[in-house]
C-alpha cells in the first residue's frame, strides 16, 4: 500500500487511539467462533418452503428456542413460541383475538418479550455487542440495549425496567418490538446463506425468492443451469429467452413471464393461434392456482408449441457457426424426413409424433418466419425494458458466480467436467484448450461479458451462455446432450436418455474429490465438495453423503416437480464452528398449518464432518480480510503514528 492510501486511511482514523482500538476489536473478533452458514439449493421457485426453511434455519431456530427453554417450557408452548419466531405478524395476530381481557393480552406481552430477549441474548452470544446492535430493529435499539444488558441486582432499576415494558405495551408498540426481536433472532442463528443454484423455473414464485434474497443480510449465490437461461435471455440470448418461456409454458407458469415481469406475450399467442392447434405434448404439465378454463389451457398449448419450434431454429445457427460446440449431431430439423414423418438420431429412426411443424420449410428448416423473428424481436425488447427483472439480474450478477471457495470448501451447482478416468475434460475455445478451474473462468468470463454488452445479440459470449445451459463441458448441465426434441415427439423413452458426464460416478470416490479441491487450491484434507443440480433419490436409498464425506449433495427436491421421485422435500446443510450437519425435509404443506397447529417441518440431521476443535473466525474467509485489515493499519500505526 502506498503512502497515498495510507493518507486517505489515516482520515478515518485521524488518531493513534482510534486506530489502536480498531486493531484491538479486530484481533478479539478473530478469537470468536465462526457464525454458522445455511446451504440451499434448487429452489425452483417454491417460495413458500423456501421462506419456511429460511425462518427456521433448517432446525437451527427451533434448536437454540428447546436447548434454552426444554426444562420450564412443555413442548406444545415450545412449539408455539418458536411459530412466533417464525412468523411474528401472523402468529400475532391470531392470538390476540383469543384473549378475553386486557390483562390477559398485557400478560402475554411481557412474557413474550422477556422470552424474546432472553433468546436474543443466547442467540447472540458468539457476536459482538456492535454486530447485534446492527441486526436490532432500528426504532428499538436503545431500549432492547437497555433490556438486554440490565444487572442480576434489580434493587435499584426494577422500577425503570419495569416502566420500559409498560410504555412499550400501552403505546401499542408491542407488535411491533415482538416482530423485531423474531427477524434479529432469525438473523442471529444464521450468519451467512448460500444458494447453490437454480433459484428459476418450474415453481411459481422465483421473482418472491429474489425479493427475499436481495433482503437478505447475507448471501452469495451459485448459479444454477436454469438461473443462466434468465441471466442469458436479460443479456440478449434469443434462444435463452425461447427456452425460459417454453418451460414456463411447459409448468403452467406464463404469470411470471406476464404479470410478474411484464412482458407482453399477446404478439407470440397471436402467431400460436395461427399456426398451432391443440397438442397433448404440449399440454401444461402442472394446474395453475387459479381455475383456468379449457380454452386458456389450449392456449397455453399452442403458445408452448410456437415457442419451442422458434427455440429450435434458433439453435441451429448457434450449432454451425460454434463447430467447437461440438453439438453437429443437434441440428435435428435437417434430421427429419417430412414426408415420412420420422427422424434419424445416432443412426435409429424413429416415427414422430404429435408434431407440429406448420412453420417450417423443409428446404430451410432453421429459418424463422418473418412473423416470427417480429415476435422474438418484441419480446427480447420487451424483457431488456424490464425494470423489475434487471433489478433481479443484476443482483443475481452482483451475488452470483459458477463456483465459490468459501471457508475452505467448493461451492458448486453442476459438474467439474471429467472423462471416464477422472480428468479434467478438456475444451477448446477460440484455438485454446481449458480443463478444471480454468474451463469454469472462462465460461464466467463470457458470461459477464455477454452481461455487460447486452446490445450484442450474436456475439461468441452470447452464445457461450446458451453452450452452459446445453453443452457437453458445461459445468452446470453436465450431460452429453439435452433431449427436449425426442420428449416432446418420440414416444420410444430411450431416445429420451441423457448421458451424464463421468463426473456424477466419479464424485462417489473420495480421491477423485481430493483432486478436485486441489485443482481449486483448496486443502483436500478438510474441504468438502457441497453440490446441487441432480435430485437426491432418498425414497430408492441414495445417499446425499458421498466419497466418504467429500462429496456432499443438497438438491432433495424443493420443487415439487422432483418430490415424488426423491420422496423428501430438500437438504439443506449447516455449518457451524462444531462441524457440518445435512438436514433432510419432510413435505411443507402451507404457512397457515404451521401457524395454527405448530405443525413446523420435521426434518432428520445428519452429522457430516464434526471439527475436532472449534473453528474460530480467523480460520474462515472473513477472518482473511481482517487479518488483511489489521496489517493495513499497523502499516498506518508505523507510517503516522510511531517515530
């Protein structure tokens, strides 16, 4: 650091006190336990569980309320209580119209509030007074300070205390202080959040996730496969923009496309009631949550089969001019003989079915029609004048990237591409050939390049965001090829396989994870490897802990579309200065269960990895930069103030 920076640094700390006592906190604050990190993956848009966990801390809330009240508390008011921490405005508002009197009311405030407090204290006790102060509600922080910190010896302050509590009730703030103390208490048990991806699709409340994230005190995220098809179609990918909206068709989700976000999708059903008629293939595949009629579902059908035909003639140019895609055997409309209505894939044909190619030549089958390159056109305008999703977009950049070393673990959605003897696949792009970490930094690097030039539409970085929701070495799809086409219109299932990279064997084998964590500089001894992307079968006895311990899978199945298949309702992972914890979810039914039976989400806790001593924060990624601080201002210390 140079003399100029350290003049600049020495205005803040324009004396030698102030600077002394910011390297005494920092040095204390390295000797305090590490706070604990809450993984989530694959939401997919279930907001309503997602909140619930979130509240809850996987378990951890309900976990801190029993250890400090089991033995004067039965469980059904444990159970209560800990509704109140979770939902504080709801549960609020159902008990206080089960009171008879005043008094009644007056009673369960004070003992609410000293509860409150009481859990704020135990919640907070591995934190400095300054980092509570900031989680507090605004309005209340000086006298929650005054609660909190008040003496064993109430001789001389009970009456003070007292007089707090009381103003507090009869000035009708109660609701509002109790709300407070519930959102810090959530705030407490959980240091940091990570989302490992695909926050998008399939669910109908991604843009609510959003919301709550950007809310967040502390997250960063991984993104998914599917959170790049929204980030590519925002960017200026036409064929990312067809994909989202074909799967939002294919879920029964056109609202977040319309209402959520804006955009006018009237030009494409206008061309889909030209062109298409009703198709069983194209059917929505889950009920909306308001009554629809026979005739808005068949529009939904033909508004998903004129979507689709336009995202596959918009692959094919991205196919020809990227021969080192290496994805020639994907151009399936030069594939089909139309007169005889069958295809030829990897030398088998197959006859189709439920096609619908009324917009295609066969001579030029990628070509749009003019009708629907005007459409594409609109609609990629359209999303790029969103104001609401931008905001979301650009958070999701901010926060985001492919992969995080996070406190000596990798944090990553999909795949570390592999051949079949455990090697970093290899890829060339542009006459350069990438493997491991490096392969993942230059897909990141189109990515935000694409990002950031959003007016370029057909650009190599444009289409590299397409190659990671689709390609071979993508790290976030990780199969050989995706097989839409042969889902929609070849009945035989086997054309519909979708060969997996080697990785998703080799991750059961704890050297090949070792050398993954060494490949991103990070120490295989204690490092795990924590992972999203493909659903967890629990129901068939898969195990979510892999190579023994190195490997750790958390997507169970928040979204719904998956529930049946894995038979639970998500993992989500906890990492405290104990060691690590996977929590298997039971089904969440609905906020109102909860809130009127203290019927909370079950879940099961799986020990991972128990740390032999207790981590401090000096051992984590915080603790690196303030040991990077706490040099820069002895540096400061030499430089003004000694000598």
């Amino acid at each position: 650091m140079n003399t100029k920076h350290l003049d600049l640094l020495a205005q803040k700390y324009d004396s030698e006190e102030k600077v002394v006592t910011e390297i005494i906190n920092l040095k204390a604050i390295l000797n305090l336990p590490k706070g604990t990190e809450h993984f989530v993956s694959d939401l997919h848009g279930e907001y309503q569980a997602f909140q619930h966990v979130l509240r809850n801390g996987s378990g951890k809330v309900k976990e801190k309320i029993s250890d400090l009240f089991k033995d004067e508390l039965p469980e059904d008011e444990l159970n209560e209580f800990a509704t109140l921490v979770y939902y504080p405005e709801e549960k609020i508002n159902l008990i206080k119209h089960s009171f008879s009197s005043d008094n009644e009311l007056y009673e369960w405030y004070t003992v609410m509030i000293e509860r409150m407090l009481k859990l704020i204290s135990y919640a907070s006790s591995k934190y400095t007074r300054s980092k509570l102060r900031k989680a507090l509600p605004n309005q209340f922080v000086y006298v929650i300070e005054e609660l909190l910190y008040k003496t064993a010896d109430l001789t001389n302050k009970e009456p003070y205390y007292n007089k707090i509590l009381q103003q507090i009730i009869s000035l009708n703030q109660a609701d509002k202080l109790i709300t407070g103390l519930a959102y810090t208490t959530q705030r407490l048990v959980v240091d940091h959040l990570h989302v490992v991806g695909d926050i998008y699709d399939r669910g109908p409340e991604p843009d609510k996730i959003m919301d709550t994230l950007i809310h967040y005190h502390s997250v960063d995220i991984q993104w998914g496969n599917h959170d790049v098809l929204w980030i590519g179609a925002f960017a200026g990918s036409k064929v990312c923009l067809a994909n989202i909206i074909r799967i939002c068709a294919r879920y029964n989700n056109l609202e977040i496309i319309e209402d959520v976000y804006g955009i006018n999708l009237r030009p494409l059903l206008n061309l889909a009631e030209k062109y298409y008629d009703d198709n069983p293939a194209f059917a929505p595949k889950r009920e909306s949550e308001e009554k629809q009629t026979s005739h808005e579902k068949c529009q939904i059908t033909k508004i998903h089969q004129a979507i689709t035909m336009i995202q596959f003639k918009l692959e094919s140019p991205i196919i020809k001019r990227r021969s080192y895609f290496n994805m020639s055997e994907r151009l399936l409309l030069e594939k089909i003989d139309y007169q005889e209505n069958t295809i030829t894939i990897h030398g088998q044909t197959y006859p189709l079915e439920n096609t619908c190619f009324s917009t295609i030549n066969p001579d030029q089958p990628d070509k749009l029609l003019k009708e629907e390159e005007e459409v594409i056109n609109k609609l990629l305008f359209s999303v790029q004048h969103s104001e609401k999703l931008a905001r979301h977009m650009n958070f999701l950049m901010k926060k985001g990237s492919l992969y995080l070393r996070y406190n000596g673990n990798l944090l990553i959605h999909g795949c570390i591409p592999l051949d079949e003897n455990g090697n970093m696949e290899k890829m060339i792009i542009e006459n350069k050939t990438y493997a491991g970490r490096e392969l993942l930094d230059i897909f990141e690097n189109y990515l935000r390049h694409a990002f950031a030039h959003p007016e370029e539409t057909a650009d190599l970085s444009t289409d590299m965001v397409w190659y990671l929701w689709t390609g071979e070495y993508s790290s976030l799809f990780g199969k050989r090829e995706m097989t839409t086409f042969e889902r929609y219109f070849i009945s035989d299932k086997k054309s519909h396989k979708e060969r997996k990279n080697p990785y998703y064997h080799l991750r059961e084998e704890e050297e090949i994870c070792r050398q993954i964590l060494a490949e991103f500089d990070l120490n295989p001894d204690q490092g795990h490897i924590i992972n999203g992307h493909t659903p967890v079968k629990e129901i068939d006895g898969e195990n979510p802990i892999k190579a023994n311990g190195k490997m750790i899978v958390i997507d169970g199945g928040f979204s719904k579309a998956y529930q049946s298949t894995t038979g639970i309702a998500g993992y989500t992972l906890l990492f405290n200065s104990y060691g690590m914890q996977l929590v298997a979810h039971k089904l969440f039914n609905s906020k109102e269960e909860v809130l009127l039976h203290g019927a909370d989400v079950l879940s099961v806790k799986r020990l991972v990895d128990k740390e032999l001593e207790r981590k401090k924060v000096r051992e984590t990624n915080i603790g690196e930069e303030i040991l990077q601080e706490v040099h820069i201002l002895n540096r400061l210390m030499e430089y003004r103030y000694i000598n």
